[in-house]
C-alpha cells in the first residue's frame, strides 16, 4: 500500500532502533530526524486518547511546528565501543553479585568473610574453606566455579578495552589529563563521537547533565542540584575520575580550583576549600563537569593537556 501524499521528512522518537530506522531510512533517500523523546512524551500527553494513528498525527504535528531537538546518531564505531564497555561492566557486576551471594550463604553456617577481598583472590580464599566441608562443597562449588569463568571473561574484555585506548589517539590524549583511564576516556569518546558538534566545550558539562537545574518565576530564582540528563554511565566515570583526582592525587593541581571557579560561586576558590564548605560530593561533581569541558577541548584541539593551560580552556 502506498501513501498517497508525497513525503517531505520523516520523524521518530529516540528509542533503541533509532540508528537501524535513521540509516536504514536516509539511505533510502528521506530527509530523517530522530526527536528526544522526553519533548515528543511531552507533546503527546496534551491528546486526550493514546493511540498509534494519534500518535503519528502528534509527531508530524511537532515536525510541522519545529518544537523539537533533533537527536545525534552516533557512528557504528561509537556503537561498538559502547557494546564493548558494556559487556564489560556487566560481567564484573555479575562477578560481584555472585561473590555476594557466596559470602551470604556462608553466613548462614556461621563463616564470615573478609570485608575486602581482591576479584583475583577470591576464589583461593574461598575454594579450602567450603571443600572441607560436604554440605558447602556440594551446594557452593559451581557457585563458584561459574563465578571464576565469568572472572575470566571479564579479564578478558578489561584487557579489550585497554587495548582499545591505548590504541586510539584521541584517548591516548585524554588519559593527559590527571584522573582520566582507559575507561573514562574510552567512555566519553564514545558518548561524544563527533565532538564538532558541541559548539561551545561548557556546554559538554550539561550535555552529560553535570550542570544543576534551574527554577525561575517571577521573584523566585531557585538553583536545583544537576539534571542528571544524557548518558548515566559517562557520567559515573566522569564523576569517578574526579573523585581519584581529589582524593588520590597527592600533587596540587590547578584543576582542582578552576572547576569550583567554574561551575560555583567565585568566593569558593578550589576544589579542596570547596568540598570543606559545600561537602565532598559537591566538589567532585564540580570537578567531574570540568574534566569532560577538559576531555572536549583536548580532542577539539589534538593537544595533551598541559597544567599551565587549564585555566584558559573552557
């Protein structure tokens, strides 16, 4: 069945086929826009009944009038970075819920396990005191054997995606700058695959939803904490990096003060005299804003960062 009137632009809402619908449908030569889909939610709860013929009509609507930001569609390379880094995450979380389960079920027979046991060291410490006993061996041993093989595999991808950055240029730049591993540098590149498109490298700090919200109406002007918009797992890695460059990083770094005079107010002059005033997590997420308006304007500019630069960038 063909439409029987002639098709100026296509649109859709972002979703998890948005980049099979965007390439699949541009190369078959439409004009292709991929909405956010909070605005297009929000256009479409003012229609009283929710249907796909109401829908359709809703989203054209918004084509029509313009009210809507268009999506970027990231690279097929993007994508497989992002597959990468996730497949990793989720096998280490998997490592650890299974390394939990084994230390609660052993509570029940009176064994309590170290607080802090190494992912390496696990298996050895654990293996001889369940052995010994017939009950635990037999109920907890392939608990534990399926944990080791999935310690294996995740091994096996950390070791992928270290290989993946130390490989790529762009990263090898980006891990310049104090705080930032293969993970964090790996993780941004991805998440921004076309750093051209970010105008202005502030504007990076909001995009990954580091920047607090803001409620104004009439006399009232009420700052909120950050948005927490875009991709969480940047931000977590972002935030991650900020806080090994606070805590960990024994050398006084001017960073540390330019983000608190970027992002906060001027009478708080460094990241470490802010988180004694506003509290630590404060400080790292001021921290964690200018490492990604750091990470943008490296990459922009090809250049590794320098300390006596910091202060210019952004």
């Amino acid at each position: 069945m063909e439409f029987p009137h002639p098709i100026e632009r296509v649109g859709f809402e972002a979703g998890s086929m948005s980049q099979h619908l965007f390439f699949g449908l541009t190369g078959e030569g439409f004009d292709v826009v991929c909405m956010e889909a909070r605005q297009v939610s929000a256009a479409l709860s003012a229609m009283r009944n929710k249907t796909d013929k109401t829908d359709a009509r809703g989203i054209a609507q918004i084509l029509r009038t313009g009210w809507f930001s268009p999506v970027h569609m990231k690279s097929r390379e993007a994508h497989g970075l992002r597959a990468l880094l996730s497949t990793r995450k989720t096998l280490l979380k998997k490592t650890i819920d299974l390394a939990n389960e084994v230390r609660g079920l052993l509570k029940v027979f009176g064994v309590r396990l170290p607080k802090t046991v190494k992912h390496g060291s696990f298996d050895s410490v654990v293996r001889p005191m369940i052995e010994i006993d017939d009950v635990l061996a037999h109920a907890l041993v392939p608990l534990l054997d399926a944990r080791a093989v999935l310690y294996q595999h995740y091994l096996e991808l950390d070791r992928r995606v270290k290989r993946a950055a130390s490989q790529d240029d762009v990263c090898m730049k980006l891990m310049t700058i104090p705080g930032v591993g293969p993970i964090a540098a790996l993780s941004f590149k991805s998440a921004v695959d076309d750093p051209t498109r970010f105008k202005r490298s502030r504007t990076v700090g909001a995009y990954f939803g580091l920047t607090p919200r803001r409620y104004q109406s009439g006399e009232h002007d009420n700052p909120g904490r950050i948005s927490k918009s875009g991709d969480r797992d940047v931000r977590a890695v972002l935030y991650a990096a900020a806080n090994a460059l606070l805590m960990r990083t024994m050398a006084s770094s001017q960073i540390k003060s330019c983000a608190a005079r970027q992002a906060m107010p001027a009478s708080l002059r460094g990241g470490m005299r802010l988180m004694r005033t506003k509290g630590r997590r404060r400080a790292v997420v001021a921290v964690a804003r200018k490492l990604a308006v750091l990470m943008h304007r490296c990459w922009i500019d090809g250049s590794e960062f320098r300390q006596d630069q910091v202060g210019g960038m952004a």
